[in-house]
C-alpha cells in the first residue's frame, strides 16, 4: 500500500493507462505544449463571469497544461461510470433531502445514491457497524445511509443550520439515530470530542478547505492513532501545486495513505454547468468525445484517499 500520495505526473500516467485514452493522447499533448492564448483568454473570461464560486476561479486560474489533464481526466473516467447509476431506486430520505435551487453563479454538486452506498460500503470495510463514526459536513447525507445500513453509533457535526435539520427531519422520517451538532458552536461541545473509529469528510476541491476539515476532524477525535479517515476530494482540482501541498499536510499531520482510489465519487454534473463545458470544449480544447458523443459528461469525478493517523 502507498505511503504517501501520488504525484501530478503518476496521476496522469494512470490516466495514459485508462480505456480510449490513445483516442485523446495526440490531441492533449498538442494541446499543452501550445496553447491558444487569445481563445484561453475568451474562455478564462466567460468561465469567470458565469461561475463565482472559490473552487470554479481557482481552476479557472489553473496552468493551461494542468486543466488539459483535468479535462481528460473527466472525460475518461466518465466512460467507465455505469452510466445506470443515477437510476437506483430513491432512498427513502431523498425527497425529504432535496435542496432548493442554487444561486445563479453558484456551483453546488450532490453525489448519486450509488456514490453513497459505495462510502457505506467502504465504511462496513473499515469498522463494524457498532463503532462510532462521525461525519463533517454531510452535504451527500450518508450519515442516513449508514443508519439505514445498521450503524449505531453515527455523529454529524456541520457549520450549516439548513443541513442538519433537513438530516434530522430524514432521520425521524427513517426512524434511525444520527447525531447532531452545529459546528459554529465555539468551542464545539464536548460531547463531539469522543473516540471515533473513522471519520468521513468531502472537502470542496480547494487546499483550504482540506486543511480545515481535516484538522477540524483530528481535534475532534483527539489525533488519536489508529483512527481511519476516508476523505473525497478531486486531487487534479487541487492543481499541481495543490497537490504538492496535500501531500505534505498529511505528512504534517501524521496521515498515513492506505489508498488512492480514483474516480471513486460520481457527482451528477448540472445542465448549466454542462452546457458551459461544451461551450469551452467548443472554443478552446475540442476534444472529438465531448463534440460527437452527446451527454459525454455525465458526471464530475472525484477520487477517495483512506487515511490512518499514525
């Protein structure tokens, strides 16, 4: 098992390995040793104006040849996404869950059920279902899942009001237990700083964000070693020098990688955002997957790191 993240460049190479990737290969590689700067500029711009959010302008910011590996990297992996996914039979808590419309420039991705049976499963890998679990920011709502699936002891600490009571409406409406706390609570209370066994944390693709959550996780569970995490994050959205500082927060903070498993968090991507996409497939990268094959992109995909603090 690895011991350490892997790089921008072995990240890449495992993408060079993935089915159809000779399909793109001659077109990305042309790609990133020339740009085309005036059609970057129009699309930096019009990426810019339409989506405001932190984690949109950081990769809008991103070096040319890193958003060519990211767009690749989407592209990809899309194709070996079962694409029934997002046709499961609801869960139970679904429309008790549902968020209201986002903003106009906000960008806000909810994972398919398939993606959170998937963590519930790795969960039952990780610990029995007696053990305490905790959950930061449960925005994809698996803390219902895994009481659904058995856990007895599931504890969710958010920054969000809206959040937790749409969790304890679905729970009540489920008859299950989750735990709730406010994390704006300062300083948490100490009901929250107990003995977890494995921690559960999707942080926004942003280094920051990252940082906080999982530092918000280690005080809470007192950096007690032997805890597991299980952390979703897209690591080519970090950008290459995100990444970089990744792998040395974790070593900071004593986080060891017991697995890197790509593509693992299938996020149903929105019309609007899209439709944007192809727009700046159009004008800048012209990848022949995205032009000729319909709705080629599905999903945005983002990656599972299982970490142990040593």
């Amino acid at each position: 098992m690895p011991t350490i993240l892997p790089t921008w460049d072995e990240l890449c190479a495992d993408l060079d390995r993935l089915p159809a990737a000779a399909e793109l290969a001659e077109r990305r590689y042309a790609l990133k040793a020339k740009p085309p700067a005036l059609r970057l500029k129009l699309a930096r711009l019009m990426a810019s104006a339409l989506l405001r959010d932190d984690c949109s302008q950081q990769l809008i910011g991103a070096a040319w040849p890193d958003l060519v590996d990211l767009a690749a990297d989407q592209v990809l992996r899309n194709r070996l996404v079962v694409k029934d996914e997002i046709l499961l039979v609801p869960s139970p808590h679904e429309t008790l869950l549902r968020w209201p419309a986002p903003r106009p420039h906000d960008v806000r991705l909810e994972c398919t059920r398939a993606t959170a049976l998937r963590r519930v499963e790795r969960a039952m890998g990780c610990i029995g279902t007696s053990k305490p679990i905790l959950l930061l920011n449960d925005q994809d709502q698996v803390s219902i899942e895994l009481a659904l699936a058995g856990f007895s002891d599931v504890t969710v600490v958010a920054d969000d009001l809206d959040l937790l009571e749409r969790l304890e409406r679905a729970a009540r409406a489920c008859e299950v237990e989750v735990q709730l706390h406010h994390e704006a609570t300062t300083p948490l209370p100490p009901a929250t700083r107990r003995v977890y066994d494995l921690v559960l944390l999707n942080p926004k693709p942003r280094l920051s964000d990252v940082r906080r959550l999982l530092d918000t996780a280690l005080e809470l569970t007192g950096a007690r070693p032997g805890v597991a995490f299980l952390v979703g994050v897209a690591l080519l959205a970090l950008r290459r020098d995100g990444l970089a500082q990744l792998s040395h927060l974790l070593d900071e903070r004593g986080l060891q990688v017991l697995e890197v498993q790509q593509g693992f968090n299938a996020y149903p991507m929105p019309q609007r955002l899209y439709r944007l996409i192809h727009r700046l497939n159009q004008i800048v990268i012209g990848f022949r997957t995205l032009a000729t094959e319909g709705h080629a992109l599905p999903f945005f995909l983002s990656d599972a790191i299982v970490l142990r603090k040593l």
